[in-house]
C-alpha cells in the first residue's frame, strides 16, 4: 500500500487541539537484483515501480538502452526486484549510499565499463513551455494531497505533460520519469523533466546520463550542479513558478 491511516492530534496558539484522521507514506523497500546480483537497496512509494527499476538501470550507467533489458520481474510482495540484461556486466564493487537522498538509498556494485557522461547537444525551451508546466506542477499531485510527503517529477514533451510519478525520494520520482521515458520509447532529446526537488550534482548526472537535454525544478541548483550542467551543455530553469523563473548561464 501506498499510503496508510494515521492518528494525530493537532494544536492551536490558543491551546485547543483537535483530534484528526491522516494519511501517512508507507516506506517501501525495494531489492534490485541484476543477473542475480544484489546491485540496489532502496527505500521507495509502492508506485510505478517498473518504471523507477527501468529508470534507475539507465540513470546508473547499467543500460544505455531498452533493448538491453530483457526482463524485469518482481517478487509477490513486490520487495525485490529481478533484471536480466541480454549481456552480462563486469562490475565494481561499490557499498555506497545515494549522496544527496533522504531515503538510505544504496547501490553496492557499479558498471566497471559504464561510459563517461555524454555531451548533450543544447536543448531549447521556449518561456510558454515552463510556465505551462509550471502551472500545472503548482497543482497539487494525487498522493501529495493526502500525505504532503512526496517529491515529484513530470516527464512532458514540447510543454505538456505525458507522465507525472510521485515518490517519498526526489531520486527515485526522477527515476521514475526517466524510466517511464526509457520503457515507451520517447527521445531524450525532445525530453523534459521538471522536479520538485533541489538539484545537486547527483541529479544532474542522472539527467545527463539518460540524455534529457532540458531540467526543470521548482527549487535551486548547487554551484557544483550548475558547472555540471554548463560542461554538459544541459539547460537547468530553477526557482520555476507560475510568475517567474531562472536559467542557469
């Protein structure tokens, strides 16, 4: 379950309170084994759970392409998750937690022949198309609106929204976009993603890695993700809202 029932009791400056019935997040862990190695531990929303494991192998440097996976499956309780990629991978050992996520995230083994990050090719997104996204991100989303407990991310093309995934983990609703892009076929290159979460570096490596030319985010980026991004020609907007917005330079 998603979600689950939750008992509070809220207080007032004039000293009442009340008693109220809330939704809460349930933590989700999640296994990842790929060609029968443990590779990903993490802690997710029991959502678009396909999509976060497609989303994770390319935004990790495991897969460059669909065609590469031939299979994901999980278990009953859906706790792990089982790749088999068409080729095997050499890999390097790495026990290392996600470095920005508040979700104890980890990966233990890395592709030791993962390709350098790419040189996108600049992307253009014209001022109509931010603001509409904007709008629409500045709506409230399905399970943030009974908990206020989730990041999200749209995956949109030329302005409009195709795919909208919600996640307890800024990384993971990335992944979640980038997976859902990767499983239907939808060029990067025509891609845009917009996030709720701060960006730093680690984000903009996933963003560049899975080739999507163009990061939106509601919030701000760090000095070492602006450089990032300038090196690698992906065009960053912060600080996106209905009235306003910046791009990095």
């Amino acid at each position: 379950m998603t979600v689950a029932p939750l008992k509070i009791k809220k207080f007032f400056p004039d000293g009442s309170s009340k008693n109220l019935d809330a939704l809460a997040l349930n933590e989700h862990p999640l296994a990842i084994f790929i060609n029968g190695k443990k590779i990903f531990s993490l802690v997710c929303t029991q959502s678009n759970l396909m999509e976060l494991v497609a989303g994770r192998l390319l935004t990790s440097g495991i897969i460059r392409e669909k065609e590469d996976i031939s299979e994901i499956r999980f278990c009953q309780t859906k706790s792990r998750a089982f790749v088999t990629l068409k080729e095997e991978i050499v890999w390097k050992e790495s026990d290392a937690p996600e470095a920005s996520c508040c979700t104890k995230n980890k990966g233990f083994a890395q592709n030791a022949d993962a390709r350098p990050l790419p040189l996108l090719e600049k992307a253009d997104c014209p001022p109509k198309w931010i603001f509409a996204l904007a709008e629409e991100f500045s709506k409230d989303s399905a399970i943030h609106t009974y908990t206020s407990g989730t990041h999200r991310c749209i995956l949109a093309l030329e302005g409009k929204s195709l795919f909208s995934a919600e996640d307890i983990g800024r990384h993971n609703a990335l992944d979640k976009a980038i997976g859902y892009m990767l499983l239907n076929d939808i060029s990067p290159q025509k891609a845009i993603l917009f996030t709720s979460g701060r960006v730093p570096v680690d984000m903009v490596e996933k963003v560049i890695r899975a080739g999507v030319g163009v990061l939106i985010s509601k919030s701000v980026p760090t000095a070492q993700s602006a450089a990032l991004a300038r090196k690698h020609n992906l065009t960053l907007i912060c600080r996106a809202w209905p009235d306003s917005y910046e791009e990095l330079e």
